[in-house]
C-alpha cells in the first residue's frame, strides 16, 4: 500500500469493440478498498477511448480528512462563543457568525486587549455597519 498521494492511476486503453459512450465512471466501493474508472476519449487517438483506475482509498482518506477538519474548525468556533458569552460579550448576538470578517477583527481587537465598545463596533464591515450601536451594546460589558 502506498502513501496517501502518492498512488499513481493506472491507465488502461480500450479496445475497439468496447467503445458505447464517449464517456463515463464508475465508483466500486467496499469495506476496506476501492476503485474509480473513468473512461474518456482518448487524447491523441481520435475514436479511441482510454480508461483510468485509481484507489477510493485516496479519495476516502482525503473526505475523511476534510471532514474531520471541519468539525475541528466548528468545534473551535463554539468554545470560542462559549468563552465570550462567559466574559458577557454577546457578539454572536448580533453578528450571524463568529466566522465573519467583522466578527474576526473584533474578537482579534479584544485579544490585544482593546475594552472600547465604540472602537470595536467601528471594526464591522459591510452589511454588520449598520448594526454599529447593536455590536456597541453587545461589546459594553466587561471582560473577565
């Protein structure tokens, strides 16, 4: 077995009498391995198709990578709301994500240790200006 990325497809060239659809793929899943074919006209040989295999397990390894990372990142957001609604900051409140531009500069803002309610609602970007005096408010309570 080899390294993930490093597999290299196997390219196959079909023969005359299999050519039905110019292209096509199939997807051969099972509990420990599994294959991917694609069959598409062949580069250089007008008529001719060329197959190419590779593992699923690449592509199973890179989802599940992908997928891990992602509930890693929600994870951090949500400890990250925690801990602000435990200082009384209530910027979720008014902001739809933490994960928002403005979001982002105003907590960055907090962490180096600015306290200004004003200040940090004068760091919203686009459609969170209008909610200036809300992101105030929010910011006014104290941080432990």
């Amino acid at each position: 077995m080899t390294a993930v990325g490093k597999a290299k497809p196997q390219v196959i060239d079909d023969e005359e009498h299999e050519r039905v659809y110019d292209r096509v793929a199939a997807i051969d899943v099972a509990k420990d391995s599994g294959m991917v074919c694609t069959r598409l006209p062949h580069p250089s040989r007008p008529g001719a198709r060329q197959n190419t295999v590779w593992t699923v397990r690449d592509l199973r390894d890179y989802t599940r990578t992908r997928t891990r990372l992602t509930q890693e990142r929600t994870r951090c957001f949500q400890r990250l709301e925690k801990l602000l609604e435990s200082a009384l900051v209530k910027v979720s409140s008014v902001a739809s994500k933490l994960t928002t531009l403005s979001a982002q500069d105003m907590i960055k803002a907090m962490i180096a240790g600015q306290r200004d309610p004003q200040v940090l609602a004068s760091l919203a970007r686009t459609a969170m200006r209008a909610k200036r005096e809300e992101l105030a408010e929010a910011a006014r309570r104290h941080v432990r």
